[in-house]
C-alpha cells in the first residue's frame, strides 16, 4: 500500500555477509559487516495517510458538516510562522476549513483566552491548536487548560493527558502519534523489547514513553541529567530521539540493528551544510548499522501534520450527527 519505504520488509533487517558485530579493542563498538537498514520514508507514509482522510472528509460532507481547525499564532517567530503557513496548506488540500489567526507578540494572556474561548463555541471550528512557543508573559499551561477538550487536536488538555495514561486516548498527540505509525509501519516489534525514549517533554518524550509502554515495549526515559547516556542508548531495541541537539547520538551509541526514530529538528551550525536540516542522531553513521531509521527531513516531521489533519477528522466525526 505505501510505495515509499527504500527497502521492504519486516524489522530487523538481514545481516548483509553475516560476520557479527564486535567491541573494538578500545571499548568502541564497530561493525563487522554492513547491515542493510531499512530507511522509513515518512513523507510517504503521510501522504498516503492524507490521501486515506478524504474518504472521511465526504462522509461528513453528506452529513453536512466539514471538519475546521483553528490554528493560532502569537508573535513573529519565523519557524512558527512557517509550521502553521504549512498546516493552514496541509488543510486546504484535505478538505478541512483552516481558520488561520496571527497575533500580536504583544497580545495579553486575557485576549488570547477570550480568542480561545471564542472558538470553543464556535460549531465551525472542531480542533484548536495553539502554537507553541508563546511569548514568556503567557502562561502556555492556562491556554492549553482553556481549550475546550474535545477540541484539543494537539491532545495537551490535561484530560487528554490523563486519558492517553490511562489507555483510553481521545486525542493521541500528533507527534508521538507519527512515532507509532512509522514503527508500525516499519513493522517493528514493541512487546518485550527495550526502547530508549531521549527527551521526556510533555509534547514528544513521555507520550513517546506511554504509548511504547502501551505496546508493551520496557521503556526507559533519558534526559540531561542522564548519567552515561550512551551505556543507556547502547541496550535499546529501539531509540527515540527527541532532544533538539544536532547529531548528538553518534552511531556507537546504537545496538546494532536497533530501530531508530529521530524526532529531532536541527539546523546544522558549522561546516559546508551549515543551515541545512538534521536531527538528533548520526544520520549517516548509522546507515549500515540500524535495522531501521526515519531521515530528517522526511521521517517524523510530515507525519506529525498528517496526524493533527487526522485528529481534526476525528474531533469533526464525534461532533458530527450520530458521530
Ligand atoms: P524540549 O526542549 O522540550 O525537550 C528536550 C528534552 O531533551 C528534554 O527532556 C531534555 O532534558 C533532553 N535533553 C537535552 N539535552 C540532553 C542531553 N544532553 N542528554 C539527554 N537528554 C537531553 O524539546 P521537544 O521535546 O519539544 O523537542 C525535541 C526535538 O524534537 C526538537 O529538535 C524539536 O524541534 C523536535 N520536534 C519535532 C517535531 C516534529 O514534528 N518532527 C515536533 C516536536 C518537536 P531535561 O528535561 O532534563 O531538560
């Protein structure tokens, strides 16, 4: 069904001559021979995930309703500016009303919450999504608290934090939600494996961590007081990456054939590539050496667009007339 993964097949992937991985006589882990690792195209996996909505999108439209987000912006930051222009777009093209609303860095907390409370009763408008970062004199916790649940397509509203803990997710966050789906579709195995989860925000790292945990996978959550990260990293099954530091996890802190999920979105800061994209992991290096890894750009990124696309559909279905 999905055309874009470079090569199929069930994880792990097959040693290539066979000879086994080895501990070098300095400690270091190198590879013996080349392991053929699996590149899981996430751009591809989230078109044909958009493609799958539209279906969804004209069944709502015989009932009359067409799904709408909100999506709103505080301040000029560009990178934000340039996430919700291609959200305000990844909508259009699904079918889904996009109610784009750009504010002032200026705007008070009591604005924005009579905006969000605006829209919380606004029957056109079936998913809320707040931009983050807000500007330090807004409380980003009293904003997510004052969206109205099931219009939390980000799914932060502590109820939705509390329902994703409990297993009964209403809204999985968009993020974490890509994670899963690109596992699944890489067709990793979770239960009983050791996955390593870096980062333990509330957005990526611990929904990450439930929802492994869910699959039945032993999660362990690093983070910057993490002592010996590589030790840790160097046990897991599967690595999530999601720190916001280039390339920090280099290719010897990965288990050989171990699948790899780079969350991460950084610009390279020196070097003839400076500027361009990469994520937290030695992309390259582990080539050859992971079962599986998400590229960046192309891996997580879309697939968190197509999930918040996919959240609106939900939160438009259960608005919907015997939705
Ligand atoms: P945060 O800054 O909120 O969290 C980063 C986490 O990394 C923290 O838990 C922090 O630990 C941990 N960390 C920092 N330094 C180290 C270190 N040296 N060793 C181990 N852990 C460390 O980031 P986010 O979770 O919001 O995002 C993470 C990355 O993912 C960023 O690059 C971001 O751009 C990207 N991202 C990508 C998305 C996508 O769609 N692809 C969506 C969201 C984020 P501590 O808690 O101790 O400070």
């Amino acid at each position: 069904m999905f055309g874009g993964v470079s090569q199929r097949g069930a994880w792990p992937a097959t040693i290539g001559r066979g000879k086994p991985a080895s501990i070098a006589d300095n400690g270091s882990f190198f590879e013996a021979s080349q392991m053929k690792t699996q590149v899981i195209d996430g751009a591809a996996l989230a078109r044909s995930i958009r493609a799958g909505l539209g279906a969804r999108v004209t069944a709502l439209a015989g009932k009359n309703a067409r799904p709408g987000l909100a999506v709103i912006l505080v301040g000029e930051d560009p990178a934000s500016q340039v996430y919700v222009r291609n959200k305000s777009r990844a909508c259009e093209e699904a079918g889904i009303a996009s109610f784009q609303h750009s504010l002032p860095a200026s705007t008070s907390q009591q604005q924005l919450l009579t905006l969000v409370g605006t829209l919380n009763r606004n029957p056109a408008v079936h998913g809320i999504l707040v931009q983050l970062p807000l500007p330090k004199h807004i409380s980003a916790d009293a904003i997510i608290r004052a969206i109205a649940p099931e219009k939390d397509v980000d799914g932060f509203h502590p109820e939705n934090v509390g329902l994703l803990a409990t297993g009964n997710a209403r809204f999985v966050p968009c993020t974490p939600a890509g994670v899963m789906r690109l596992l699944a579709h890489a067709g990793v195995e979770l239960a009983g494996k050791h996955a390593v989860v870096v980062g333990r925000s509330n957005i990526v790292g611990k929904p990450v961590a439930l929802l492994l945990l869910e699959k039945h996978a032993t999660v362990t959550i690093c983070h910057s007081r993490t002592p010996d990260l590589g030790a840790v990293i160097r046990q897991a099954d599967v690595v999530v990456a999601a720190v916001g530091k280039p390339r920090m996890i280099g290719a010897e802190m990965v288990k050989s054939g171990a699948a790899v999920i780079d969350v991460g979105i950084n610009r390279i800061p020196d070097g003839p590539n400076a500027g361009k994209l990469c994520g937290d992991v030695d992309y390259a290096g582990l080539l050859g050496k992971a079962g599986c890894i998400t590229p960046v750009p192309g891996g997580v990124g879309p697939m968190t667009i197509a999930l918040l696309l996919e959240n609106t559909v939900r939160a438009a279905e259960f608005a919907a007339p015997n939705g």
